[in-house]
C-alpha cells in the first residue's frame, strides 16, 4: 500500500512533525506553489499566501485542504465544494497573538495608553474571533470600547461605522471580502480615513486590503496628527515604501505569530484532518521552548504596570525596526523572510510573575485579565 503524500507550506510551525503520523509531509514554498508540484497529493496544508483554486487543484487527487489560517479569502470555496475537496481553517488559532500585538502597540505609542485608561474609547471594526476577544480584554482593564461589525445584528455594544470611527483608536479586524452586502475591500476608503478624529491611531491588523493604502497615504501627506499601525499591507510581500515611511508600527503581517498561536492552527488542522481521513489524532510534538517567570517591580500604577509587564513580553517595536532595517538591505524579499524566520514568542498566558503577591490589587486584577498568573501556580 502506498503511502499517503501531504504536500504542506514550508512555514506552516511543526508540520511535519505533526503530520508525519498521517503520510509522507513534503514542504514547498506556498507563495510560489505551482501545480505541478502537488504530484500524488492527496492533502495540502497551505497559508495565506497560496491562492488554491481551479489554476492550482485541477486534475490533482487532492482530496483535503487545510490552512493554517483565521481568514479563507486565498480558497475558492466554491471551487472546492463543487469538486467535492473537503476543507478547514484555524479559526481563533492566533486571535490572542493578534489581540497582544495590539495591546503592545497601544503601549508603545506615547500617551495612548494614559488616553484610554483615562476615559478614552476604541473602537473596533470586525467583532469575530479577534475583535471579540480585543474587546473583552480591553473592558476588563477599564476601556471603553464600541464596535462595528453588520453581520451581528442586535447586539447593544454595536455602533454605526461613523460613530466608530470617531473613537481614539480604530482597530480593524475584519476579513476581506469582494462580495456580498457588505463587502470588506476598501472598507475604510479615503472618505471614511478623513473622518477620524484629531490625534487618531487607526491600526489594521486584519487584511490589507480592508483599508485601502493609496488613500492612506494621501491622508497622511496631508495629516500629520494621524498615528498608523499596520501588520498588514496591500500587495504583500510588494508593500507600498511611501506608506511605510509614514506610518508610526510597520510589520511584517505578524501580529498573530506568537509560538502558541502557531502551534494552534497546525493543531486545529490536524483535528480537522483526521476527522476527514476517519483516524485517530495523532500526540501533538513537545514544545520546546520554556515558559519564563517575571519579576514586576511594586509601586507601579496607572498605566506603568500594564506597559511595564507587556512589553517585558513583547514589543512591537522589534519588529518594527526589523522590517524597516531589512526592506532597506535586502528589498521585497525581506517581507517573506521576516516572517519565514521569526523569532520564539510566547502568549501572555505562559508567563508568570514571581512579585505578584507584593503588587497592588488594582495591578493584580488588571495582570490576571491579560492571562499572566502568580509563579509557582
């Protein structure tokens, strides 16, 4: 009996090594997957990367896609679903790498923080699995939050668009969408850019295309109280050099890439595979990196614990100056690259804090909603 081959993305975390139960793993590089590298495949484990379709799928025995991925705007469902082709994504997987990647951009912009914590508001486009879960951390340390999202109709922290653009901070989460009663592409055009209100921070962590760049940049030559954040970008890996120089937080569509949230999506797509294949869920590899213990010091308040603690975790600006350090040296190649060999980051829940019983309630309550928890527990 043969065995079965699984043609997978090169920097899709541990795929062999989960995979190697089910067949034969056989990594490419998914932003240049070619037809005729699918062979005898039968199961293709992509990212967003790879456009999968009539031009990639047809004539293949591929029988099950999986990507490694909240959004599905790169797979042509309909294609797949006419040829019978089984699918999955990982839904939720690295929703809190992205919702810490925000809270760690809100940190490093100056006064924003103190902003919020002070009876500022954001607001948030998109309320799935990354909008929810931003939303709820940030009311558990006191923010007021409104969102925008059409698809849940009803629900009473809902606000028109408008009115969302006008908080503090305007945080997109949505998907991309071309069709449909409310399509996403080009969601905040340069009309709505306008609207934002002095002294804003509008940050895009969703998908490119869902603000549109060439607008963006227009604004911003004529705005200078504008502060921007992107993780994602229009033309990825070709990003837009006149809007990067503008913009404050510039990365490398990474906001969900933490080790955790990476781990998760190969899971879900293991569970999701074997489901399909009808056999049993092969033990997940062990995690290699350790979970590290803090040391907060006491008599910190208002918005410096929160700072203090996060950016001991993580701090965007690393990333930031990587792909400005890198584009310059070694041009569009660097995106890819960037995010091919990013570096081991843990989620907030892994750490612990060793001072947590010399800090205040106030910091402690605040520290538990993000996930952190005493040392030794």
């Amino acid at each position: 009996m043969s065995t079965r081959q699984i043609v997978a993305d090169e920097n899709i975390p541990e795929v062999a090594a989960w995979f190697a139960p089910l067949g034969e793993v056989r990594t490419v590089p998914g932003r240049t997957l070619a037809a005729e590298q699918l062979g005898a495949a039968e199961i293709l484990l992509v990212r967003s990367v790879t456009q999968v379709g009539r031009e990639l799928l047809e004539g293949s025995r591929v029988r099950f896609v999986g990507t490694a991925t909240i959004g599905t705007d790169h797979l042509d469902l309909e294609y797949l679903r006419e040829r019978g082709i089984a699918w999955a994504s990982a839904p939720g997987s690295n929703a809190t790498s992205v919702v810490e990647y925000v809270l760690s951009s809100l940190c490093v912009l100056d006064g924003v923080l103190e902003r919020l914590l002070n009876g500022g508001r954001v607001g948030i486009i998109g309320l799935g699995n990354v909008g929810s879960r931003l939303r709820r951390r940030l009311l558990q340390l006191g923010i007021d939050v409104i969102a925008y999202d059409p698809l849940l109709p009803g629900a009473p922290h809902l606000r028109p668009l408008d009115e969302v653009l006008s908080a503090d901070v305007v945080c997109c989460h949505t998907p991309l969408t071309r069709t449909g009663p409310y399509p996403t592409l080009h969601l905040l055009d340069e009309r709505r850019l306008r609207r934002l209100r002095p002294g804003a921070v509008l940050l895009n962590a969703g998908r490119g295309g869902a603000v549109d760049n060439r607008a963006l940049l227009r604004v911003l030559e004529a705005r200078t109280d504008l502060r921007v954040v992107l993780d994602v970008w229009e033309g990825e890996p070709d990003i837009n050099r006149e809007l990067l120089a503008r913009v404050d937080i510039a990365t490398p569509h990474i906001a969900g890439y933490s080790l955790d949230g990476k781990r998760a999506g190969t899971h879900n797509l293991v569970e999701a595979c074997c489901a399909f294949l009808r056999e049993p869920e092969p033990a997940p590899p062990p995690i290699a990196a350790p979970a590290p213990v803090l040391q907060l010091p006491v008599g910190l308040h208002g918005a410096n614990w929160l700072r203090r603690a996060m950016l001991a975790v993580y701090d965007v600006r690393e990333d930031d100056r990587r792909l400005r350090a890198a584009l310059a040296e070694q041009g569009t190649p660097a995106f890819d690259r960037l995010r091919k060999f990013y570096p081991v980051r843990r989620e907030l829940a892994v750490f612990t804090i060793d001072t947590w019983d010399e800090l205040d309630d106030a910091a402690r309550a605040g520290l538990s909603a993000l996930g952190f928890s005493r040392a030794g527990r």
